[in-house]
C-alpha cells in the first residue's frame, strides 16, 4: 500500500457534485492498493497513520498525531500513487491491485482507522471520478509506503 498523507486545515470530496466526505482539521489520505498488499500492509498503515506525529504542539513542534488533536482522516482510493512512467509518456497502472482485489482493502482501512480513531472516517467512491478540495496544512505532505515498513 501506498500512501500520501496531507496535513489539513479541510478538506472535501465530491462526486457529480454531491459531497461524499468532509473534514475540517486532519488528515487527507490518498490510498493506493498494491496487488500483492494484505490485512498486514494495512494494519501497519493505518497504525502509522494515527500515530503519526505532524501536528503542532503548544510550541510550535510537530510532536501531536491525529489522534492527540482529535482530528478527522478523509481516506481516497487513489491506484495512480503507482504510475510507473519509466517507459514512454503513458503512465502504466500494472501494480495497482484490480478492483476486486483493492475494493475490499480501501473499505477494510475505513473501518480500522475509524476504530482505532473512534469516529467515523469521511470517504470517497471507490472507483469514481472524484473531485478533492483541500487546503493544506504547512504545507505538510508525507508519502509512505507499507513495502518499507521492514527497512529502518
């Protein structure tokens, strides 16, 4: 699984102009399945993800997660985080899970982060042609990927 991650003041998804999911401050997570990723990428993930500390604290540090804050996760499926554009100018999706395979795990992480969180996590349509508004934190952007989590 990949992931990048968006620090936000807010953040919305809409489909054919009808709001799917809507935070305030959080986290934007845009999720691309791998075809060989299972329920061990995305528990890693999605404990990465709450406890992933890019929040200020009272001094100005990033040392508070999503969790410490209170804050929100808007979670969008996303198979182009695995473009491989190394050849020609047409990017190829080929390690990007199938449908079926990737369907399941993006509504899997919905429910796990919104246990480990303990509110409901806002959503996209798998699948649909989605439009993201967004203001963006920082900037702060961080881009993870479950393939490294063995590597220190």
């Amino acid at each position: 699984m990949r992931a990048v991650i968006q620090r936000v003041n807010r953040a919305a998804c809409t489909v054919d102009g009808v709001c799917t999911g809507e935070i305030n401050q959080g986290l934007l997570v845009f999720l691309g399945v791998e075809h060989d990723d299972d329920d061990t990428d995305l528990r890693w993930l999605g404990q990465k993800l709450v406890s992933l500390r890019i929040f200020s604290d009272e001094a100005g540090l990033m040392n508070k997660s999503i969790q410490d804050i209170g804050g929100n996760i808007l979670l969008i499926s996303q198979f182009t985080l695995f473009a491989q554009t190394k050849k020609g100018n047409r990017p190829s999706f080929t390690r990007a899970a199938k449908p079926d395979h990737a369907r399941p795990l993006y509504h899997k992480m919905a429910e796990y982060l919104s246990i480990l969180l303990e509110k409901q996590v806002q959503l996209g349509i798998f699948g649909a042609d989605m439009k993201i508004d967004l203001q963006n934190d920082g900037p702060v952007t961080i881009v993870m990927n479950t393939k490294d989590k063995d590597n220190h």
